[in-house]
C-alpha cells in the first residue's frame, strides 16, 4: 500500500504561484495528481509537476481575471500579502477572513 501525502496548505488558505502572477485560496484538496493527462502535458516541460504529490483547487485571481486553477503542491507558496482574494465565488465556499486564511462557510442542513 502507498503512502498518501500530507497536503501542506489548508482549506481556506490564501496562496500563490511559484512561477506564475497568481494566487487563490485553497478550496479543495486532491491527495495526488487527478486530472487528465492531456492537461499535465501542457505544463513546460522545465516546472511540470511530479504526480505523487498534493494537488490543489484554487479559486484563483491575476491582474486581469478570476477563474478556477489546479496547481501541484511544488508549485505553491504562502501568500502573505495578508489581502483577501476577490474571487466572485469565494463568500459561496467561506465566511470570515482572517491572518490570510477564510474559514469555510458553515451551512446548517435543514
């Protein structure tokens, strides 16, 4: 049996590209690599990311835009900027902000 990695970015961190202008907050977590193998493929060559590692879902944000990113542990940074991200999605997923991490939303069930 193989070894699970331990992700090293929560729920609800604010993060940033190693290489790239961005950043996001984390909002799901894959244990190792579950995309396709036709989006890995498109990754340079020179920074594509091992598989066996922690994946992320980021709701994510540059200069330009907002949209939804899948980015390799390795490839990752804390964010420290201490600013929330501007994702239009984020306030669906998280509450509160607070010393660079949203808390995730608490819905109650009826």
């Amino acid at each position: 049996m193989s070894k699970i990695p331990k992700a090293k970015f929560c729920l609800g961190q604010v993060v940033r590209h190693r290489f790239y202008p961005f950043r996001g907050v984390v909002f799901d977590v894959d244990p190792t690599f579950d995309n396709t193998e036709e989006w890995w493929l498109s990754i340079p060559e020179d920074i594509r990311p091992r598989k066996d590692q922690p994946f992320y879902h980021l709701l994510a944000e540059n200069a330009e835009t907002e949209y939804v990113a899948y980015v390799s542990e390795q490839n990752l940074v804390p964010d420290d900027t201490g600013e929330p991200v501007r994702h239009p999605q984020v306030s669906e997923l998280f509450d509160e902000f607070e010393d660079g991490v949203y808390r995730a939303l608490y819905v109650q069930e009826h």
